[in-house]
C-alpha cells in the first residue's frame, strides 16, 4: 500500500459527502412544497364538491408525503369513475404550495381516456419532463404505459369519507348526520336542498 492511495480514498469520500449534500439541499431546500390544509373555506365558496375534493386531496397527501421528500416523484391518484377530475385540479392548485416563487417544479395532469382512434390526446413527456407530476384517472381507465413505468406511487382517493360529508353538513349548516341501523350507512337528516 502506497501513501497515495489514503489520499485518494479520502477526496473521494469528500466527492461523495459533497455531491450528496447537494442533493439532499436540492430536494429539501430548492423546491420545497408544503401542503395548504388552511383553504377549506375557499373550497367551500367554489362549490361543496370542490370542497370535498379538497378535504380528500389533503389527507390522500398527508398520508403521501414521501412525494414531497423525494427529488422527483410521479404519483398516480385514483378518482371515483363519476367525479369531475377538474375538481381535483383546482384542489390541487390552492393546495399544494411551492415555496420558491417563480419555479414551480409541480405538474397536473387529468388523465383522459383514449380518443375514438386509440390514441392519445397527450403526450406523457411533457408531464414526464417536471420534477413532481401528481396524474388525476378514473378508477377503471387505461393509464397511458409511459406514465405507468414512470410512476412511483399509485392511490386510490376516498372522496366521500364520513368525516368530510360530516364537516360539510356543519359548514352548511344541514344538521347532523346519522346512522342507519341497518346498512351502517351515513345520511343526511335536515337538509333537503343539498347537492353535489
């Protein structure tokens, strides 16, 4: 063994602690996100199934947040078959906020089914490009190959979780919910006017 070769294994170790410490300063610090769980009532004022959408968003990320730790990540969300994905795009866009202004490192994508051809209406590279990618589908619809390699989360939403329809029915004041003995399901006892 030479003198050099401790050395060489020490400017190695310093390469390797250096490039390290960038990342780890790249995914923490340079594109931070955080979860905005304070926007429920601008959810509300858009519509009540909005709001639901929101609440849903919210605990799916909180349960998720591995997304917001790793580098890049592609995250495929689930959606009931008859629920707008829209909705969840403006939940997304008043929930989820970037820290660094003028970079947002965070695409959307509402995943479409094929078109009449077979095609798509999209091209997945563009999403793919972006360091996080949050894809909304229909629970049941073709996800596009592409997205499917690339993903590294899959979830399915829960958007009618006893605990929002209970929160909602307060925020309109609709009275309480109750259980049917039953079917064990929840209902709605005061509020005849109420629609998604």
């Amino acid at each position: 063994m030479n003198a050099a070769d401790p050395n060489d294994l020490l400017h190695a170790a310093i390469e390797h602690l250096l490039e390290a410490t960038a990342k780890v300063q790249t995914a923490v610090s340079g594109f931070s996100m955080k979860l905005n769980r304070r926007d429920a009532a601008t959810a509300l004022a858009s519509s009540p199934r909005r709001f639901l959408a929101y609440c849903a968003l919210m605990r799916l990320m909180k349960a998720h947040n591995h997304f917001f730790a790793a580098a890049s990540s592609v995250m495929v969300i689930q959606v009931p078959k008859d629920w707008p994905l829209r909705d969840f795009e403006y939940a997304t866009q008043i929930g989820i906020v970037v820290a660094r202004k003028g970079f947002n490192p965070l695409k959307i994508l509402m995943h479409s089914s094929r078109t009449r051809k077979g095609n798509w209406d999209f091209s997945p590279s563009d999403y793919l490009a972006a360091q996080k990618l949050i894809v909304f589908i229909h629970t049941g619809t073709e996800l596009h190959p592409e997205l499917e390699i690339s993903a590294d989360t899959t979830a399915t939403i829960d958007v009618l979780c006893d605990h929002h329809l209970d929160s909602l029915a307060r925020q309109l004041d609709a009275g309480l919910l109750c259980r049917t003995a039953h079917t064990g399901n929840t209902l709605r006892t005061r509020c005849a006017s109420f629609s998604l």
